[in-house]
C-alpha cells in the first residue's frame, strides 16, 4: 500500500551514506526498512518498508532501483514524498549507520476505512567499510593540494496537463538548467508504468495519449540525476485526469 507523513524534520548528520551501500533496520513498533545509496553517492536508489502497523491496517512500500525516482542526498541527509501517501525522511549519523522517520497514511475509500501509522521513528546500518580517512594533509584536501569541488544541487519541478486531444506533456523546471534538458520523464498510471521519453533542452516534454490513459488519473516523474555539473533532485507531477 502507499501511504503521507507531516514529520518534523530531521537535524543535518555529520556524514553523507557510504556510497553503493545497503542500510537495513526497523521500525519502532516492528518491520522491516531497507534501502540502497547510490554508486556516486548522492541519492538513495531503492528502498522497502515492510509490515508496518497502521491504525487500521498494515503498510508495505517499497520503490525499485531503475524504476523509482530516487531521493537525492543533500549535506548528510535525503528526504522522500509521495504526495499524501508517503513521507520518509533520514539521515547518517554515524560511519555506518542512518535513522530517521516515516510517515504512511491511506484515505478512507467506499470499501477501507482511513489508515495511518503516525510518525514513526527508524535505525537502520550497513556493513559496507566507510571510505578511509584522509591520513595527510588539512581536512578535505586533495592529494594534489586544495579542497574538492562540490557540485551545485538543484530542485526539481515536473508539470503535466493535457496538450490537446492526442498528445500529454508538460515541463521539467529547475533553477539549474542542467536539470532541464535530456531528464528520463516517466508516464505513470497509478503503480503501472505507461512510457517513457526524454526532456528537450527547454525542459519540455510529451507523450502520446493513448487509449490505456484517456480519462484515467496519471502522472510524470523523473528519477535523481548526477551530472558533470550538478546534481538534480528527483520530481513528480501532480495526479491529472488524461
């Protein structure tokens, strides 16, 4: 089920995750949370949060890696929204180890009543070696001298509406313009991947709009980005009626 959170937020942690690492832990109440970070680094790639109680039933999210959007790691700490069903939100503590907090909340339906956990606390650790300290020179420094670039991370906004009788498009807007041009633009309706497609370099983008979408809820998403210049928050549109 998806679920969303109004956590408070979490305090800036001392370490970014160890790059390519698995986290693993629980829930405070029981389950189960598991999570990937990326190879570079800056974003988680995939998570699951299993058998979590909700005030009337039992929560499993999860999001896979090439499939999900990703949520970008910014100064030792990441975040993730699913509009009004899911809110996880964490950070890295210590060498191996991350906590934070989840939220996950269904509205009531002619057949379900409302459910939600509340917000709920986690710790979770990895036994991957952190990189090794630096063993000579100042803080941050380089073997060739100086401190290491550190590249510009920007947000990302993702609009969606219907372009006319055939087509569905919209734009990827960021402050970065890295972050515009060439993004992945998924098309979703409801868990159900429909099609994929490509930014122009002004950020636009369409699909066609096809009998498996017409009149059906959907949305657009694009997944974290890391590139040469800048790293580019992950984004999704709002739920429109194609």
């Amino acid at each position: 089920m998806l679920v969303v959170a109004w956590a408070s937020p979490v305090g800036l942690a001392g370490a970014d995750g160890i790059a390519g690492a698995t986290y693993t832990g629980v829930p405070n109440g029981g389950g189960a949370i598991t999570f990937t970070v990326a190879a570079d680094g800056t974003s988680l790639t995939s998570y699951r949060i299993s058998d979590v109680a909700g005030s009337t039933c039992t929560f499993n999210a999860e999001g896979d890696a090439g499939i999900w959007e990703g949520a970008p790691i910014v100064d030792g700490w990441f975040e993730y929204r699913l509009h009004d069903a899911i809110l996880l939100r964490g950070t890295f503590p210590g060498a191996q180890s991350a906590s934070g907090t989840f939220r996950f909340s269904n509205h009531a339906t002619q057949a379900t009543a409302a459910c939600d956990t509340g917000t709920v606390g986690w710790t979770a650790t990895t036994t991957a070696a952190p990189p090794p300290s630096p063993t000579t020179g100042s803080p941050g420094a380089t073997p060739g001298g100086g401190t290491p670039a550190v590249k510009p991370r920007f947000a990302t906004r993702v609009v969606l509406r219907r372009l006319s009788r055939t087509r569905l498009g919209g734009r990827i807007q960021s402050r970065g313009s890295a972050c515009r041009a060439g993004r992945t633009v998924t098309l979703w309706r409801g868990p159900r991947r429909i099609a994929t497609t490509r930014s122009r370099a002004d950020g636009t983008y369409s699909f066609a709009r096809k009998a498996v979408v017409r009149n059906r809820r959907v949305r657009a998403s694009v997944p974290a980005r890391a590139g040469a210049t800048a790293v580019c928050a992950p984004g999704s549109s709002r739920f429109i009626r194609a």
